[in-house]
C-alpha cells in the first residue's frame, strides 16, 4: 500500500475517533432544586403549602426521580406538601426537600444525581381583640338601671368571652350586653370596666362612665284653698252656721275624711259695722262676730262631721266681709307662711253657739166675713 492511502486512512480514523469521542463527552448537568413555602407568614392553625421544583432533570426513559421533605411540620415525597401549623408556637420555621435521580434503585448513586433545597415560613402571633363599651341611658337616679352594650372583635375571629366590673352598685351579664343596678351605690360618677378574652389568653378592656344623680326633692306641700261660707243672709244672727253652710262644710269634712293627715283652720272675718260694736261698753255684752263664726263652724264639723278637734284650728283674719275660708293643710304645709296674717281664735273664751232652727213665723187668721 502507497504512501498516499495510509495516510488517507489514518486521516478517516482520526475523524472517526474525534466524534465518537465528541458524543461520549457530552455529560447531563447536575440535578437542580428550589423550594417555597406559601404563604410565607401565616397565624397557627393556617395552612402552608411548600413546594419543590426540580431542574436539569435527565430524560432518559429509565430516569426515576424522588422527592423526600423534613422540617417542622412537613412530611411527604411529592413535589409539594402541607405543612402542619396547628401546635406552632409564634416564630420563624424551615422545610427541607431533597430530591434523587437515577435509574430505579439506584437514584442519587452518581455525581449530579442528588440536590437539596429550603423554605422558610413566618407563624405570626394572633393579635389581641379589640372593644368598645357603651351604657344607656348614662344618668340615672339611685336605684334605677342601665344597659351595658359591649363591641368586641377578634381580627383572626378568634372565639370571645365577656366580663364586667363596676366602681359601685352591681353589675352582671357575661355576654354582649350587662345590666347595671344602680341600687346601693352613693351619687356621683361610677366607672365600668368591659373586658374581651379570646381563647389564646389575649385580653381587652374598655371603660365608659354614668352618673348616679339624687331625685329632686319632693314638692313642698302647700295649703289649699276649700269652700267659702257667707253670714251675710242672716242679720239677726249673724254668726249661726245655716243649711246653706252646711253644704259647705260638708265637704271640707269629707277633704279631711280622705286626707287623714291633713289639718283644717278656719279664718272667719266681720265688717266695719260689727268691728265698731265689738267695742267695749258698760250697756251691753261684746260680741265677737270673726270669732264666733269660726268656732262655730268648728263645732259644727266636730258634732255634725265627727272631725278631730285636735285636727281643726280657728282663726280671724283681716277682711271687711262676713265669710268665713277653710283651708286645708297637707302634712309638711306650714300654714303661716301660706296664708300671713291670721290671729288664732282663744278657744277658751268663745264658746260655741248652739245651734237651734229659725221660730216658726204665726200668721193672724183674718176675721170672718158676715153673712
């Protein structure tokens, strides 16, 4: 063989040799992983899902890959898991995946064949709850109540439970709303405490204020005016109580009958012309005209109307008349400063007068006429 054609096969085995060797050199790059965790901040009991995606994996027919994951609350061999965050105390936790390719049986056995990854997740602490608290009405008087109204949430709508405290008085109610009783507690401002707790121990309060205020006092009692008995129709006997003041005094006795605690004082009154014959004289006996007629009105409602003596006062008043007011003195009344300027009538030195019907009037038969 020439010179020529040894060469020419040799320069053929060279190439021959050159790519055999350029496809046998041609190497699969390393397996890759990358994990993440989502979400990456969560409050206990909320799920995470973690997940891992492989990279450079072979396509031969026979390649196997597998996936194994450790960590706080992670288990499982698929490419993603749920982490269990149910016991989790607030904090920052990591998840491992690994992943193996190769034939089956024999994953991860050579170089690029194994690659490892890690997620990091936040479980937050449950934030505290929030209230407000509200009483309706906010004033009241020693005794009376009020409705405590309390406004609380939970931002992870966490379960809640109620309670109330008072400065004074007493309060009870476990739920949204509480009753406050008034009773017992002195005038003045009174605080009230509502307080929120979720059932991980986070706890809130609010605070409002009422006002206990004393009742005003009760109205001053006065006196009232009853009827008005005149004298004036009888002038031969000014001072006798007639049928027509009986009706009159009839029903002063019947005010006193239903008000058993009131008193009675009677006021009477006489004109100029029987205030100038009340003078002293040698000739003739002093009449007391006010005086009497009070007394004998007096009597008339102690004998006639059964009425307390003790429960009847007579006075005199100022008047240029011949009547004679009766007034009624509730209990607490005072009667001075209602009606000034009366004079209590002396008891002892007028006496009543008996009281006798009119005489009957006899009338001259006319003289017969003649036949």
């Amino acid at each position: 063989m020439g010179s020529t054609s040894l060469k020419s096969i040799c320069v053929s085995l060279v190439a021959v040799t050159l790519v055999t060797a350029a496809v046998g050199c041609k190497k699969q790059p390393p397996i890759t992983l990358a994990c993440n965790a989502t979400p990456p901040a969560i409050y206990p009991g909320e799920p995470v899902t973690a997940t891992a995606t492989a990279g450079s994996v072979s396509t031969k027919k026979n390649n196997n890959v597998l996936y194994n994951w450790s960590g706080t609350g992670a288990a499982g061999n698929t490419t993603s898991v749920t982490v269990a965050t149910d016991t989790l105390s607030p904090g920052s936790y990591t998840v491992k995946a690994d992943v193996k390719e190769g034939k089956k049986g024999k994953e991860g056995l050579k170089p690029g064949q194994t690659a490892e990854c890690s997620a990091s997740f936040t479980v937050k602490e449950f934030e505290p709850p929030t209230i407000s608290c509200l009483a309706n009405p906010v004033t009241l008087k020693p005794g009376d109540t009020s409705t405590i109204t309390s406004t609380a949430a939970s931002p992870q709508n966490r379960p809640l439970t109620y309670s109330y405290s008072a400065t004074a008085g007493t309060i009870s109610g476990n739920g949204t709303t509480a009753v406050y009783s008034s009773a017992g507690a002195p005038t003045g401002q009174i605080g009230i405490t509502c307080n929120v707790a979720d059932d991980k121990n986070h706890s809130a309060t609010a605070n409002t204020n009422l006002t206990i205020v004393a009742p005003p006092p009760p109205p001053v009692p006065h006196v009232q005016t009853l009827c008005n008995v005149s004298f004036a129709s009888d002038a031969k006997r000014p001072t006798r109580v007639d049928n027509e003041a009986k009706a009159c005094l009839d029903q002063v006795a019947l005010d006193l009958k239903q008000a058993p605690d009131a008193t009675a004082v009677v006021v009477a009154d006489s004109n100029a012309a029987e205030k100038a014959k009340e003078k002293p004289s040698k000739h003739k006996k002093v009449e007391h005209f006010a005086e009497q007629r009070a007394v004998n009105i007096k009597d008339y409602l102690v004998k006639e109307q059964g009425i307390e003596p003790t429960r009847i006062s007579v006075s005199t008043g100022t008047g240029d008349d011949q009547n004679a007011q009766s007034y009624l003195v509730p209990t607490g009344a005072t009667f001075a400063n209602d009606v000034p300027g009366t004079t209590a009538v002396d008891e002892t030195a007028i006496k009543p007068e008996e009281r006798k019907p009119l005489p009957e009037r006899h009338h001259k038969k006319a003289p017969a006429k003649q036949q």
